[in-house]
C-alpha cells in the first residue's frame, strides 16, 4: 500500500495529510470576503482570467451580501450535521483573498478564527498580491494559527499565461513562493489541466518545475468551460480541444508520477457548477473520474512519485 493514503489510493491524500496532522475530522468552510484581483480592477490587467465566473471561482462559497461569521455559521450548521465533532479550516476562496490594505484582511481573517472550533485558514491568492507589509502580517498568523496560502499558477508556459489573461509572469510566481517558505508558510499551487491549445507535454512540465520548488500541495482541476465567461466567448469563436475523461486521467497520472511522494493532493479534478458547465459535461461525475483515477493507476502498478525514484 502506497505509504500516504488511509484508503489504499496510490497518491498522497488530504485525509491522510489532515488526519496525521490534527488526528480528528477537519473540513474546509468555503467564504466569500467580497475581494477583487489586480487583473481585474486595472492594477496588472482588465477583465480577470478567462475562465473566471463572476463570483470569482466563489461560486460553493458563502454569500457575499452577509458578513463572514454569518457565512461561516451557514456552512457549518449543514456540516455538523453530518460531521458533528468536526473542527474547520476557514478557505478564503473567491477571487484574490490577500488583495487589500493589512487592516482589512486582519478584520476579515481573524473574524472567523476566533469562531468556535475553527483551527486554521486557507488564503486563496495570486503571487502579485502579496505585499511586503501583508507578507510580515501573514508571518505573523502562521505563528498563531494552521495558515496555508494556496497560490494559483495554472501554467508554467507564458503563451498560454498570456491567452488566459492571468497577468503575472514565472518569476513573480517562483520569487513568492521561496518568500512565504523562508518564513515556513505552507504553500499549496493550483494548476489547470486542459488549457486552450496545451498538450499533454506541456501539462506535464508545469508539474515538474513544481516538484523542483519544494511545494507543499497541489490542486489539479480540469479547465471548465462555463457560461458567461470569456473563455465561452473565445471557445465560441477558436473552438480548441476539450480533453476527454481518458485523457485527463492519463495526464493526471503522469502529472503524480512525477511529484514527490510527500507533496499532498488537496485536488484532483474539478467540481463544476452543474447550472453553468458547457463541458465537459464527464466532470459532473466526479466520483466516476476519482474511482477511474485509481482503477488505471493500480492497471499500471503505477504510484505518486515513481517517476522520481527511477
């Protein structure tokens, strides 16, 4: 059995990574702090990423009309009901949730911490919107509390970079995460398999210039072509390739052969919004893609990090 899984997977999973890091049941309350991003509001760019919707990736948050300790205590009624000695991790999760002067993001982050059984925070970012004051504010959470900042990349290859609208280059990206870990903050990346135009290969050398930094976990989601978003607009005019459900699997194994088996997978497809999704309609089934991720793993008698022991 591979060594950092509690359910026979083959890759190092979050229940394994929670469970031996808090040892009980934590969950993630999924918020929404009413942020923007740099490249919407004219700071690096216009218009945000192309894929974005308007809840900026918030659509399983809370609602952004009610104050944060409102949202929290909304998602956690539904959860203790299910989970009832549940702890939480508060995930600041729509748009760039570190894009505002240290005085605000205190308000904000530290109104959920001091809420009952909440152990921790999750910051959803980007590299160029951490500033030199927010990062000493950021040294100084981690010092109190479980944080994490979940930086999204998406792409190590600027064409595509460019085309997604994301506007910030490799460097910033790679400058930022040595930062947060001179400081020992745990850094988790979100890439995006399946961008316009992007082979397999090139979905497989993001992953690998990853493994070199030393991250701490991973997100890989699978592009998702949504209503009212540029990406639809541009898919209408430059249809390009949507990968199958084989297909992305097969790069998703590749993608874990090549990452070190103490890196943990906090994602590995997608969660949709069923009322906007265009395509691929496959990823509805999330459970189908998970049980056929480890279906064709065991098939290859393949595991996370193979590829760096060869």
């Amino acid at each position: 059995m591979f060594k950092y899984t509690l359910d026979n997977k083959r890759y190092h999973t979050l229940n394994y990574h929670v469970k031996n890091k808090y040892n009980c049941k934590v969950v993630k309350v999924s918020l929404n702090a009413g942020f923007t991003c740099p490249n919407i509001d004219g700071t690096a760019g216009y218009g945000g990423c192309i894929y974005c919707s308007k809840t900026g990736s918030g659509e399983f948050g809370g609602d952004v009309t009610k104050s944060l300790p409102e949202q929290f205590i909304e998602v956690k009624e539904k959860i203790t009901k299910k989970w009832p000695n549940s702890k939480y991790i508060a995930y600041f999760q729509a748009h760039t949730n570190t894009y505002a002067p240290v005085n605000v993001l205190k308000q904000k982050y530290e109104s959920v911490l001091i809420l009952e059984n909440v152990i921790g925070i999750a910051i959803a970012t980007r590299c160029d919107a951490i500033s030199d004051e927010v990062l000493d504010y950021l040294t100084e959470l981690n010092k109190k509390t479980n944080l994490t900042i979940e930086l999204g990349l998406q792409t190590i290859h600027e064409t595509t970079s460019k085309l997604i609208n994301r506007c910030h280059n490799l460097e910033q990206f790679e400058n930022m995460v040595k930062k947060l870990q001179e400081r020992h903050i745990e850094v988790v990346v979100h890439i995006i398999n399946g961008l316009p135009h992007e082979t397999k290969e090139m979905m497989i050398e993001t992953v690998k210039y990853l493994n070199k930094l030393n991250i701490d976990g991973i997100k890989i989601h699978m592009l998702n072509l949504t209503k009212d978003t540029a990406l639809a607009t541009y898919y209408q005019k430059n249809p390009f390739h949507i990968l199958t459900k084989d297909e992305y699997i097969d790069i998703v194994i590749n993608q874990l052969e090549y990452l070190n088996p103490k890196i943990v997978i906090h994602r590995i497809t997608a969660d949709p919004d069923p009322k906007a999704l265009i395509e691929p309609t496959w990823l509805l089934k999330k459970f189908c893609v998970l049980n056929d991720i480890d279906k064709e793993m065991k098939k290859r008698n393949t595991y996370q990090g193979k590829k760096t022991d060869e």
